[in-house]
C-alpha cells in the first residue's frame, strides 16, 4: 500500500470531492500531501484539507513556513503516487506543455512516481480538441487519465466532464500503486453473485449473494497485475473496473460463460452462489392464483431439476498447472463438509465459511474464512471481505510456488 500521496487541487467546483478523497487516503493510513492551485483556494478553503490530513496544506510556491529545504523536489522524491483531482483545463495545459508556475504544476513535473490526472470541466471545454490534445500528450509521457463521468454539470448542461466519484478515483489509485504485482503476467477467473432461476416472466428462484466476494477477489487480483476476467451473477453491485466482466444471469448462462473461458486462465476461482435446481418447466405467462372459472390455488407445486455443478466440471477438466479454488457455504461441520467437497471437486483449495457466523456469508463487508487444502487448513478469521480477497490470493501464491 503506498504510504506517501500528493494530491493536487486545481480550481473547479469539485474541488470539494478532493476532501473525501483525502479523508478516504488518510484511513488507508497514507500520509496526504495536498497542493492547491490559487484558484483552488476560490472553491474550497485549505484548512479543511489540513484538518484532514494533519499536514500543511501548500497554496504558494515561496511560502517559507514548511519542513522541506527545497519544498517541490522534496515532495516530489517522497511521493508513491500521484493524483490531480480535479484538473482543469488550464493544469492539463500547463502540464501537457511543460509549465511550471506554480507549486502544483512544479512538484508534479519533479515526479518520478506515477501521476494520475482526473479531468473536470465543462463539457464543451472537454472536448474541445486543444484539450483533447493536451489529454493525449500527457498520456504519451506516461500520465494515466481517469475518464470523467456523464451526467448534470454545476453550470446545468448535461454531459461528459464530471469528476469520478472519489471511491471510482480511490480504485484507480490502488490499482496503479496500492499493492506489489506479485501477479504480473498471470491470468484469473473468477465468478460471482448469485444466479437466477425463473419460475415464470415475474419470479424466480435466487439466493442471497450479493457478490461481494467474488467481486473484491477479481479486484485484488487486477490490482496486482493480473489479467481478470469476472463472470458476474444478477447483482446490484458495480463491477470492480480493469477487469474483463461477463454478465450472466441464470445458472447455464455461467457454466456457459466458464465452459467457453476455462482453459485460458492460470488460476480459477469459482465463488459465484449457482443455484443447484432450478424450474422444470418453466412458465412462459405469469401463474395465476385464480383460474379463468375462479378456482383458487393454495398450493403451487413445482417440479425442479438439477443445473449443471460447474465447480465439478472444473474439476474434472482441470489443465495443467492450472489452480483451482472453490467456496464452500455450510451451516454445521464447516470443515468436515468443505474437505470432502475439496477431494470431490479435485480442488486445490476451498474457502469455507458458516452463514450462522456473525459478519459472514452473505450481503455484509467482513467474512470469516476457513482456508482449505489438501495438506493443510488456514484460519483467517474476522476481515474485511477486501482484507480477505488479499489474504486468499496470498495463500494460492504460497501454494503455487510450493506446487
């Protein structure tokens, strides 16, 4: 995790996002480093960024009232990373051109680390093609460009020069430096989320996941240096970015979706919720309660049958030097059960957890996770699913090496 951040401030009016972004840093536990522009000053005052950093908030590039003996070049050394939220036009320009005038534009030009820039603007502004060419030129140099969102602008049109959520920028800052790319170079699938089993146009039978799990996994997993693709389940959450996701809804459609993408991955895991049965027959109109002659149904029977168990078919279609690891969801003899499911499966790992333990299983951001393989068994205990996500992909490392 990086430990030192600039973050530079340029004058727009979401400026005030910057503050959440830093909040978010500083319980990371890295030290934020916040440069302002003059014109940053105009929209958020920098007392709020020095009450939540706890450092000097720099506005002047000849303030004589600092620590460092040559301010911009001592910042700049110290930096992990780097990021401009928001940059306006005027930092991109500067910057695309080699400018430095101010103690922004100085420090970021003084870094070795990388620098990400989040663009925010009037839309007309974004695309005018001078901005766009400067864009351009910055990423020719190696400056890594956080696309800006659609939507409502302060000045009331509508379109594309939102600044990104401060979560979507905190993403791409651990992507880029967060963790060791211990994974460079290998590839990884992972499903997620429940499936969705329909009885009839209007209702269907699902589970509980929410595939927050699987979801924090794949992210993990991009964030040091693997190539991702999720196979996601019917799901509400957003999708982890950098990752290759393939929507899916019902159980065929993932076994479908796995089936075609199997072979060309180094490590599998499988933590989707699949349903194991689902309707027979399923209706192609929506089921009454009430016959056309009035009859009332108090009961409705239906037949179910068995959906493809794709962790089995992994299993058994295994390549070579290919790692495989489940997830097993029990609620007595958590152990017991995983490790036979782990020999049935011909896995090379499985994480069992108990839905009956509190701040585990389903819909909640902890989990407590029983690590099993066949020579060994790991007690994670009480995390949160991202710390989990970390520690899981840290122990299939270990067993690869070992392998």
């Amino acid at each position: 995790m990086f430990k030192n951040v600039i973050l530079g401030v340029s004058g727009g009016i979401a400026a005030y996002k910057s503050a959440y972004l830093a909040s978010m840093l500083v319980k990371l536990g890295a030290q934020v480093h916040v440069i302002m522009t003059k014109n940053a000053c105009n929209f958020i005052n920098p007392i709020t960024f020095e009450a939540l950093t706890s450092n000097k908030c720099i506005t002047d590039t000849f303030d004589r009232n600092h620590d460092f003996k040559i301010e911009h070049v001592s910042l700049a050394k110290k930096a992990d990373i780097c990021v401009i939220a928001p940059a306006t036009a005027n930092t991109i320009g500067k910057l695309a051109n080699g400018m430095a005038d101010d103690m922004l534009t100085t420090t970021v030009l003084a870094c070795k680390c990388p620098v990400i820039v989040a663009p925010a603007m009037n839309t007309s502004m974004y695309e005018n093609r001078i901005v766009n060419a400067n864009i351009e030129k910055l990423k020719s140099h190696g400056f890594i460009i956080i696309n800006p969102a659609g939507g409502r602008l302060a000045c009331g049109d509508i379109g594309v020069g939102k600044l990104p959520d401060p979560e979507e920028i905190l993403e791409n800052m651990l992507y880029e430096a967060g963790y060791k790319k211990d994974l460079l170079g290998k590839s990884v699938l992972v499903t997620a989320g429940p499936t969705r089993e329909d009885i009839d146009p209007v209702r269907f039978i699902s589970n509980h996941s929410t595939g927050k799990m699987g979801m924090e996994l794949a992210r993990a997993a991009s964030q040091r240096g693997a190539s991702v693709t999720l196979i996601l389940g019917d799901t509400k959450l957003k999708a982890p970015l950098h990752v290759n996701c393939i929507k899916v809804v019902s159980a065929l459609e993932m076994f479908n979706a796995v089936k075609t993408e199997y072979k060309n991955y180094d490590i599998i895991i499988k933590a989707a919720a699949v349903a194991d049965y689902r309707p027979k027959y399923p209706a192609s109109e929506k089921i009454k309660k009430t016959d056309t002659d009035g009859t009332v149904h108090n009961n409705l029977n239906l037949e179910l049958e068995k959906t493809d168990d794709i962790l089995e078919f992994l299993g058994n279609n295994k390549t070579k030097n290919q790692f495989l690891c489940g997830f097993s969801m029990e609620t007595q003899d958590v152990v017991e059960n995983s490790r036979k499911k782990l020999y049935k499966k011909n896995l090379d790992m499985i994480a069992a957890n108990s839905i009956k333990e509190k701040g585990a299983g389903f819909g909640v951001d902890t989990n407590i996770i029983t690590l099993i393989t066949p020579s060994y068994d790991k007690q994670l205990g009480f995390m949160t699913k991202q710390e989990t996500a970390h520690s899981i992909l840290d122990e299939i490392i270990e067993c690869t090496k070992r392998a």
